[in-house]
C-alpha cells in the first residue's frame, strides 16, 4: 500500500479498476473509490470514524478535504460521505458527512456539511456554504452561504455536468499513462 493510501485499525482503502490517488494525497481508513476515480494533489479523504465512498467516474480535485462523523448516542449511525457517480468535486471543496447524489458539480470552495443530500444533477456554486441538513433538490443551481436555490439548469448545464466528470477520467488516464511510461 502506498504513502498515499493509509489504514486505519481493520480498515484499508479499496480501490476499483483505473484509480489515480495522487502521492501527495492521502486516503485513510474505510474509505472505497470505485472504478475510474480521480484523487488528485493534496487531497485529504478520512474513512476512520465512519466509510466514505465515492462512485465512478468522479473527481475529487485539488486541496479538497473530505471527512465523516462519528457514531453517537445522538447520532447512533454518524454521517458516512456517501458521493454518486460522475460527481465533479472542485479546488478546496470540503465534504462533511454528506451525500451527494450522481451528476453533481461541488464549485471550488464550496462546503456541504453534516446530514446535507444533494440530489442528483444539481450544480452548487462556487463558495457556497450547505448547512447541516439541508437538501438541494435535482435539476437547479444553489449557490450563497448559505446556499439558495438561484434557478433550474439548462439542458446544455445539465449535459456539461457529463461533460465534466467524462473530461476528468480523460485527464486522468494521461496522467496514468505518463507515471506508468516514467516508472522503471
């Protein structure tokens, strides 16, 4: 196992087929990216108090922070991170106990916490703040902070969250092409 990929007590992450975790991020505990994920520099994903997981083809970019919450008398099941599929995460997003539904784009800075669902094909804009709690209904834009709903996507908004996720996987794939060309 990797630097980059770390246990945690009987916990160790589980990759699918065609993942890049970039060495300087780190991937800790219970914590599974299926196949065609993207972890890209400096990401931090903690598994160690509940599971994280995180559907294909979807990325999670640049200085993101992801993390869950624990199991507690007022909380007996936690928050676990549960993220769909083609799910774009941008620059320095922070996920928090959350689940975010397929087709989703995270703006950079953005920040979803604790029991928030954002269904699927949603767009948050960049910065936004998600409160605990709350749920982002399909097919709109939020954006503030906290985040309100601004309007409905366009078909063409709709069809670039695809655009998006599928882009990703590309650039992946050259970045893995290029270690495995450099590797002896």
């Amino acid at each position: 196992m990797s630097k980059a990929l770390r246990p945690f007590q009987q916990h160790r992450p589980r990759l699918g087929d065609r993942v890049m975790v970039d060495a300087s991020s780190v991937v800790i505990g219970d914590v599974t990216l299926a196949d065609d994920v993207s972890i890209w520099p400096l990401v931090v994903i903690r598994g160690d108090v509940n599971k994280v997981e995180i559907g294909k083809r979807s990325n999670i970019q640049d200085g993101s922070v992801l993390h869950v919450t624990h199991r507690s008398a007022s909380q007996p099941e936690g928050y676990a991170l549960l993220i769909g599929e083609d799910v774009t995460v941008g620059h320095k997003a922070m996920l928090h106990g959350c689940r975010i539904g397929d087709r989703v784009l995270v703006g950079m800075g953005s920040i979803v916490l604790d029991g928030a669902i954002v269904e699927d094909d949603v767009m948050i804009g960049a910065g936004s703040l998600i409160p605990p709690g709350k749920r982002l209904a399909s097919g709109y834009l939020y954006m503030g902070s906290p985040a309100k709903q601004v309007r409905a996507l366009t078909e063409a908004e709709i069809a670039g969250l695809l655009y998006s996720s599928n882009n990703y996987v590309k650039w992946k794939e050259a970045y893995l092409a290029q270690e495995s060309q450099t590797q002896p």
